[in-house]
C-alpha cells in the first residue's frame, strides 16, 4: 500500500511539473510590435559620392537610379515579434520555455518572416570602381527604448564577388535607458544557428556589430573611406541587398511588449572611387 501510494505521489507531482512548464512557456514574455493605424512606417533610402563616381540607388532592379528614393517592404507584416537568426538565412522562434523562462524548443519560423519583419530590397549601382560605406548623416532608425535595444538590421549583399551578410545592432540609433531586459537563453549574447529534429537549438555567438565601424569618413561634400566597406563595387554593377528589420529574440532587451510606435527606416550609402574605374 505504502508502495502505490508513493507511486501515486510521484505521477501527481510529476503532472505538477508539466503543468508548470506549460504555463511558463505559455507565459513568455516577448517583445512585439504591433502594426495599425497609429503606426508609421517611413522607408527611405540615399546615397553619396567622392566626386571621382556616382553612387545611385534604386527600389527596382530595372528602374530609375537616383541618389534617393523611397524602399518597398512586405506589406503583409502586422506584427514586428521576436525571431532569431545567425546568418539571415534561417530564423526562428521559441516554441517553449522552462519554469525560469529560459528557451527549450525552437521551432523554424522562415516562411513566415515577412509576417514578423520588416523585409525589402534594394539596389546599388555605381559608375566608377568603389567602395560602398555606410553614411552616417543618411542612416536613421527610430523607435522606443526597447525596440532599439532588442532590434536588429540584417542585410544580405550580393555582387559579382558572392554574397555577404550584414547584421548591426540598432542601440546607437537612439536612446535605449530604461529598457528592461531578461535573459531567455542559456548565456549571454547567443542567438540561434539551427534547431534539431526535437526542436533543441544549437547556439552561436551574436554576431550583431556596431554601425560605427561600417560608417565612411568625411562628409556629404567630400566622403571618404572608412574603416569597414559594406561591399565593393566594379563600374556599372549593380549590388543586390536584402535587408531586414527584426526583433532579436534572444536578446536579453526582447522582453516587454512595443507597440503602437512609428517606425522610421532610412538607408545611407556612401561611394568612395578606388581610383581605377573603367
């Protein structure tokens, strides 16, 4: 009797236990941004050049190069929530979380980033050989406190030397005291690589950069290199570039809700001759 009743005692505290493990990954808190009436988004994008080239811009592989013009992104995005990602080719979401709100299974969430992102395109084109830097004065991100500090911007460069991929952290973009933050990962700074068959991931060093070291040197008027190019340019290629607006899931900062904001999205480039241009 004493033997069933111990059994007994197990299986209900075992059951307790699921109970509680259900209830906190149920009781996740993330953050999201949720789209409406109240918000605006404001893409726009701009480049300039070192006299020596043109460096031109455009939202259409085919159409007008100009030094500015307006970005497309996905119109179906009505919530800006957490994701994560190592290399922009897959990302994903938590799908549960232990009593200490700590990630367990992940489940792959690409097919529905443009539900969860913001995600466009935008093109290049340079008539001399260059290298593209980001311009500082041009590079702008608005949103909450909370929102710059578990935000990401990803970009995925194509040109004829292969592709190469970009991801910043937004911090510097604006005012980020008071943002609360949590940890949700088993370390510090992780993000997710690849998640297994059971849903268990498999982690990797963030490697979210600051813009400052992207940035060109100089001014408008007279630009020049900087430490680290975004890509190189030959004479009238065009560079592809995908490019992403996310929320860093495992973000310790990717706690508290965001919502009802306006967001603000400007690209700036700028085009430094390598001196040899066709």
């Amino acid at each position: 009797m004493n033997e069933k009743k111990r059994a007994k005692r197990q299986l209900v505290i075992m059951a307790l236990w699921m109970v509680l493990i259900v209830l906190a990954a149920g009781a996740a808190a993330f953050a999201w941004f949720s789209f409406n009436n109240a918000t605006n988004v404001e893409p726009m994008g701009s480049t300039v050049s070192d006299g020596e080239m043109n460096l031109l811009i455009s939202d259409s592989r085919k159409g007008k190069y100009d030094t500015s013009c307006p970005l497309s992104y996905n119109k179906e995005l009505d919530v800006l929530s957490p994701v994560s990602t190592g290399n922009l080719s897959r990302f994903y979401r938590t799908t549960m979380q232990d009593a200490n709100g700590i990630a367990v299974l992940y489940a792959d969430d690409t097919k529905n980033i443009n539900s969860k992102a913001i995600h466009g395109f935008l093109y290049l084109k340079s008539d001399g050989d260059c290298d593209v830097y980001l311009d500082r004065n041009k590079m702008k991100i608005t949103g909450d406190a909370q929102m710059l500090s578990a935000g990401r911007l990803g970009m995925r460069i194509g040109t004829r030397n292969g592709e190469s991929v970009r991801i910043f952290k937004l911090d510097s973009m604006g005012d980020t005291k008071g943002a609360s933050s949590r940890r949700t990962v088993p370390g510090k700074n992780l993000v997710v690589s690849s998640v297994g068959s059971g849903g268990e991931a498999s982690y990797v060093t963030d490697p979210a950069a600051h813009f400052d070291g992207y940035y060109a040197g100089g001014n408008d008027k007279n630009p020049k290199a900087g430490k680290k190019r975004i890509c190189t340019l030959k004479a009238d290629e065009i560079a592809v570039v995908e490019y992403w607006l996310y929320l860093e899931g495992c973000d310790d900062n990717c706690s508290n809700p965001v919502q009802n904001k306006n967001i603000t999205l400007q690209f700036g480039f700028a085009g430094i001759g390598r001196g040899d241009k066709k």
